[in-house]
C-alpha cells in the first residue's frame, strides 16, 4: 500500500509542474509576441527557427513563409549574398562584428523595399550547435525625424545669414559702391584720353582701363563672397583651407570695421592645414563672432580684434576671436548661447546661439571667457582633416 500511495502522490505532483512550465511558456510567448522590436531565431545555418509577430508587420512575411528558409531573404543584396559567409567567418575566427554589439543595417521587406533597422544579436549554444536571436528595430522614423531636423537647422542658418546681410546692408551697399565709383572715374579719364587721340597718352589710357577693370574685380569680388555666403545649400563637409576660410568670411565681417576705427590682427598658425567643415556654415560663425566683437568695441579707446589658429588635441583645431570691447554682464554670461538671449538693442538673440549648433554639429564646441586686458575671447574647435 505504501508503494502504490508513493506512485499516486508522483502522479499527483507531475501535473501541476507541467502546467507550471506551460504557463511559463505562455507567459513567455506573449511577452515576446507583444515587444514592439522584431524577433528573429536562426541556427548556425542561417535557417529561420522562430519569427515574431512583431517582425511579420516589420518584413511584411507570415512566420510560415520565412520558416525553415535562409534569413538572407530579409537582407537587400550583396548582404544577402554573403550572409552565410558572415556566419561561417564568425564561427571560424570568433571575432564579433554584431554580436553582442549591434548596428544599424539595411533590411529588405517582401515587396522588395528597403529600410534602416538597428539589429543587436545574441548567442545561445545548445546541445548540437547555436541558436542566434536579433532582435530588430525599425529607424525609418527615427532617421526622418533626424533629417528634418537637419533640414530646419540648415534653413535657420540661412535665415540667420540673410537676417545678418541685412543689417550690414548700408556698409555693404558702401563698400562695394567704393571700386565702382572708382572704376567710373578711370573710365572717364579714359574716355577724355582716348578723344584726344595722342600718341602720348597711351600709356596712360591703358593704365586707366587696367586700374577700371582691377576695380571691377574687386566689386565682382565682395558680390561673390555675398552670394557664397548667403546662399542655401545641403550641408557639406570636406577638407578646407582654414587660412582661405578666415581671410574670406574676414572680407564679410569687416566690411565697416575701418570706418570703425578698429585695428585687425591674424595670427593663423602655419602648420593649421586644412580642417574637416562645412565652409558655408564654419564661415557664418566666424562672421557672426567677428561682427559681434566689432560692435562690441564701439565707443571704446582701445579697438583691437585678433583671430588666432591654434591645434589643441584631439585632432581639433582652435579658432579664438579676442576683442578689447565692453565684455560680457555676469547676468548674461550663462545664458549667452541660449535663444533669444541678446545684449543688442536691435537684436534676435540667435546668432550665437546657431553658431553653438553649427560647432557641435561639427564636433566641436563654442565657448566665451573674459579677455584678462578687458573684453572677450569666443573659441570654437572643428576637427582637423587628416
């Protein structure tokens, strides 16, 4: 009796146990069939052993259709093609590439169209080989949201420069009237040479036309640099003349600055070579910071401006914009690149701080300090080109 009682207690506690474990799995599955993120298993093959139903809205298959089959179907070529390989490399070497590691890779739905997914991939070994679960998240959204982004940056840089052109209008409309007023006058000395039509004037009629067309050239000049400048583009970061890029906005930013009575210093380092930068948008900065520090000297005794290069480490290279005017109020030092902060009467209160955003959309950063001989210094880094 004692025997059959022992095998009926057995048989008594063998139930609940299984239905324990199948209500785990239950548990298990509902969890994993209700995550946002895709989930995909394969084998050492590659061979589809599970797909969520999460990865079914993603990939547009059923389970039924990818079961069984090469998960190469849900990658666009040549991944698809070399997949196995992939595999077969890591299984060999042991070096991860996306194991344990993730990535955003390109994934490819059934009606053939493609999109950004950030895959992270795990490894369970189990008796006769691996299983690999990937799990699978969609970043279309992510990246559309990141490129708006990119986009409402580059128009409100472009505002901001076409905002700045404006308020410098009266200067400009000045500095490029000077070579074209001049260019009139040895035109006209020309004109008075040639209707004598002595052969001892040429000389001098051709270096009256000569004097006309070099100013010309500049006139055409100052337009191109103003066209360049305000222009609206892609943002597009390649190797630049750092030299170049200073001496150009410099033609922008000082336009006044001599009516001003201001004084210019540029200490560019030799060795600064080229940096990494959008040109376009590296130059509406050092503008901005050179008008800044312009208007910042007005009524001051002492009115010098310096721009320096200098490599700092990290592969960066520094530009400092040092003037001699008023400096900063403590109240608003703080919040100096924050929007809509300005010590301007006519002011936005945007410049600096797009200029932040240009800088560290570069990698970069913008900062401000006292000058210890009284006004401020801005710095700014961009990576140099290697």
């Amino acid at each position: 009796m004692s025997g059959l009682g022992q095998q009926e207690e057995r048989a008594s506690a063998e139930p609940p146990g299984q239905e324990a474990l199948l209500e785990r799995e239950a548990q298990l599955r509902s969890i994993l069939e209700t995550v946002p993120d895709g989930m995909i298993v394969i084998d050492e093959r590659g061979i589809v052993q599970s797909f969520s139903a999460a990865a079914e809205r993603m990939f547009g298959f059923t389970a039924a259709e990818v079961y069984g089959r090469n998960v190469s179907l849900l990658m666009p070529s040549p991944h698809s093609e070399h997949h196995d390989d992939y595999i077969q490399r890591y299984l060999t070497t042991g070096v991860r590439r996306i194991i344990g590691i993730g990535r955003v890779v390109a994934g490819r739905r059934k009606d053939g169209s493609t999109f950004p997914v950030e895959l992270a991939v795990g490894e369970v070994k189990v008796a006769g080989g691996r299983l690999f679960t990937a799990f699978v998240r969609d970043v279309s959204e992510r990246q559309a949201t990141r490129q708006r982004l990119q986009e409402l940056q580059a128009d409100l840089s472009h505002v901001s420069r076409v905002s700045e052109m404006g308020q410098m209008a009266s200067a400009l409309a000045h500095e490029i009237n000077q070579p074209l007023t001049a260019a009139s006058n040895y035109l006209q000395a020309a004109q008075r040479l040639h209707a004598r039509r002595d052969e001892a004037d040429m000389p001098l009629l051709g270096e009256a036309l000569e004097k006309a067309r070099s100013q010309v050239e500049r006139a055409s000049e100052i337009l191109r640099r103003l066209r360049g400048f305000i222009k609206k583009g892609e943002p597009e970061q390649q190797a630049e003349d750092i030299a170049k890029l200073i001496e150009e906005a410099s033609a922008i930013a000082l336009v006044g600055a001599r009516e001003r009575g201001v004084m210019v210093h540029f200490h560019p380092v030799p060795e600064s070579g080229s940096v990494f930068v959008d040109r376009i948008q590296i130059q509406q900065v050092i503008v901005n910071l050179m008008r800044n520090a312009v208007e910042a000297m007005d009524g001051h005794p002492r009115r010098e401006l310096t721009v320096a290069t200098e490599p700092v480490a990290g592969d960066m290279l520094a530009v400092t914009v040092i003037d001699t005017g008023s400096g900063i109020a403590p109240e608003i030092a703080e919040r100096l690149f924050q929007p809509f902060v300005t010590t301007k009467s006519a002011g936005m209160g945007v410049g600096l701080s797009i200029c932040r955003s240009i800088i560290e959309g570069h990698g970069g950063q913008l900062s401000a300090k006292p000058n210890p001989a009284g006004g401020t210094i801005f710095s700014f880094t961009v990576p140099l080109a290697r």
